[in-house]
C-alpha cells in the first residue's frame, strides 16, 4: 500500500489570538505543526506534504530535522481549505499516483493516536472508497434560530468528523476539482460525487485546536504520553 500525508498548514488560526499563525503556536516545546506531522509521519506513510501560505516565512525558522527527508513544504496554500488541499495535490502531482492513498491531516489535531491511525489505514485500505477517523455524537443537539432552539436532532445518525480522511489521490482531485456546494472537509467533496466514505471511530484525544483553552488541553495529553 503506497501511502503519504497532506497537511493544508496555510491559514491564520486567527480565533487562538497568539500573534502568529495558529500552526506554528508553541506547543510542549514545539511548534503544533510539529507535532500534527510527527502523528502521520510514521510507517507505511512515505512522505508528508505540507501546503503553506505562499507567504509562509514561518516554517524554514522552525526544525524540522527530526523527520529527515519526509517532509516537503510546498508553497501553495490558497483561501479556503479546499483550495490548498487541491494545489496540493495538483503541486505533489509528480510523487502521487492517482491510486495511492493520501492522508488529509489537520494542522490544528496534533494530538493523533497512533493506533487511531492503524485503525483508519486497516478498515480503509481495501475500501473502493476511502474513509475519515469520526466519533459519534454524545451530546443532545440542538437546531438553532438565532438564539432560539428551533429542533432537537437526532443525535443516533450523527458523527462529529476527525482527521485524517483517507482518499486515492485521483479520486480526491477530482472530488475536490468538480466540488460545486461548499466543502469543510474532503469526505464533503467526495460525498458530491455520490459515494458514501467510511467512519472509522476515532478517539476523543484527538481534538481539534480551536480556542486558547485547546491548547492546554492538548500540552496535557501530549506531556501525559511523554
């Protein structure tokens, strides 16, 4: 199985309000995109690209030795999510075949269990498909209206959606290339095309850094397994 890593890295984080981009914001000694790659740079993953800003000076000031010649930064990002995710691709195109298998990983999840990411790559690499690491929802949810409740949803067909999302690179490129309604994750491009990826339940540890407060939070479970 021929398998590599896609972190889109090119946004400004700008609800953690530290004065820098949201990727780089210290965290256990290094910065959190450190340690969202170090999560996936692991065997069989091959190679981790990581999309940035074309503007990005941040990331040559940083170390990134630890992970040898793995890791390639490419200087693509665009404005949304989607956009980096398909320059990617696109940028990376000369070390991707279309059937291998691309790991789309947040920059913003450093907290990645290893054994969440054997479980993604065994229950999705015989999949026609692909699949995302997502956990169901435990809380009631409520539909709003303003600062209304309008209706409580049913929370038993609801899953709360993790990364890494695992798709062929052809048939995410296209997903993404033909994606008309607006897309938050690549399992939303992919679903357009009338195909239904995996859900893999993943682990509550692998939150998504959000707010100030998430930043704690993910330097206690990184220290814990230290």
């Amino acid at each position: 199985m021929s398998v590599c890593a896609l972190i889109p890295a090119a946004g400004s984080g700008t609800r953690i309000a530290s004065g820098e981009p949201k990727q780089y914001a210290a965290l256990a000694g290094r910065p959190m995109l450190w340690h969202a790659i170090r999560a996936v740079c692991v065997p069989p993953v091959q190679y981790v690209f990581v999309v940035l800003s074309p503007g990005d000076r941040d990331f040559a000031r940083h170390d990134w030795s630890a992970f040898q010649d793995k890791v390639e930064p490419l200087y693509c990002g665009g404005e949304s999510r989607r956009d980096s995710v398909y320059n990617g691709l696109v940028a990376a195109n000369d070390a991707v075949n279309a059937d291998d298998w691309v790991l789309v990983h947040d920059a913003a999840r450093p907290c990645l269990a290893l054994q969440d990411l054997k479980n993604l790559l065994r229950e999705c690499e015989a999949d026609e498909v692909g699949g995302i690491l997502a956990l169901p929802v435990a809380d009631t949810v409520k539909k709003a209206s303003g600062n209304r409740i309008e209706a409580t949803e049913d929370r038993t067909q609801l899953w709360l959606a993790q990364t890494p999302q695992m798709f062929r690179a052809g048939l995410l490129l296209q997903a993404l290339r033909q994606a008309k309604l607006p897309v938050t994750d690549e399992a939303s491009a992919v679903e357009q095309m009338g195909l239904k990826p995996k859900l893999v339940p993943g682990s509550r540890e692998n939150l998504k850094v959000t707010w100030p407060e998430d930043l704690a939070i993910a330097e206690g479970i990184l220290k814990r397994r230290a």
